[in-house]
C-alpha cells in the first residue's frame, strides 16, 4: 500500500509541471489583451515560446514513460497469454493421458475378465473330464477286480472240492 502512494505521488509529481505549463499557456492567452469586436489576443510572444519550449521538454519524459508503461502492460499480457497457453497444453495433454489411460485399462480389465471366464469354462469342462475319465477308470477297476474276485472265489471253492475229495 506504502509502495502504491509512493508510485501515485511520483506520477502526481511529473503531471503536476505538465499542468502547471498547460495552465500558463491558457492564462496567457485568456489574460491576454483583446482586439475589440475580434476574437483575436496579443500575447507575450517570448514567455508563450518559452512555455512551449518547457512543455516540449516536458512531454518526452511524459510519453517516454508513458510509452514504457504500455510496454510493460503488452509484456505483462503476452506473458499471461503464454501462461494461459502452457496451462491449457498441460490440461489437455493431461486429459488425453487420463483418456487413454481409462480406456486402456478398461479395455484390458474387459479382457482380463473374458478371458477369466473362458477359464472358468474351461476348468469345468476339465474338471467335468477328469471326472469322468476318473469314473470310467474306478469302473474299469472294480470290474476287473469283481472279475478276479470271482476268479480267486471258483479258485478257492475249487482248491475247497479238491481238498475234501482228496485230489
């Protein structure tokens, strides 16, 4: 806030002989002496030429600054234009990013659940085969061993006969 003063004092310090000169110039002419009937003032030529000549002085400090304070606004502007710029490439860049990051990963957990469920399917259809390969096997078995069992039965009752009836 000091710094704001201080700046606005400082401009109020260089308008002020600026004015001031403009002020001179126009009591000249209005206290000049009139031609009656006539719009037309005499003036003192030299102290109106030598308030020229300290405006023309004057003016070039003005608009020097003057000048360099719209630098400084276009520098500022093209600045913030840039900064504008770069912040919506980033965003952009960022939302392209996220973009394809969600539909890459929602096509690849897509995937990885058909694919989870072709193996469920196919651990079933497995499991369901082993099964009954398994159950053809068992049955395999046991009717072999029924058929040794009744072997070693007609075995054993004939071994018995022999036995008894002394063979």
């Amino acid at each position: 806030m000091v710094m704001q003063r201080m700046s606005d004092q400082a401009r109020d310090h260089r308008a002020a002989p600026l004015m001031q000169l403009l002020d001179d110039l126009e009591n000249a002419v209005t206290n000049g002496r009139r031609f009656p009937g006539s719009s037309k003032v005499t003036v003192d030529g030299q102290h109106v030429v030598n308030l020229i000549d300290e405006l023309r002085v004057s003016l070039p400090v003005e608009l020097q600054q003057a000048r360099k304070v719209v630098q400084e606004r276009q520098s500022i502007v093209i600045d913030a234009q840039e900064e504008a710029r770069n912040i919506l490439d980033a965003a952009q860049e960022r939302a392209n990013y996220l973009v394809s990051q969600a539909g890459v990963l929602g096509e690849a957990r897509q995937r990885s659940e058909q694919r989870l469920r072709e193996a469920e399917e196919n651990a079933r259809r497995t499991s369901h085969g082993v099964n009954q390969f398994v159950l053809s096997l068992i049955d395999d078995v046991e009717s072999n061993l029924r058929h040794h069992l009744h072997e070693l039965e007609q075995a054993r009752i004939t071994f018995e006969e022999r036995e008894r009836t002394g063979v």
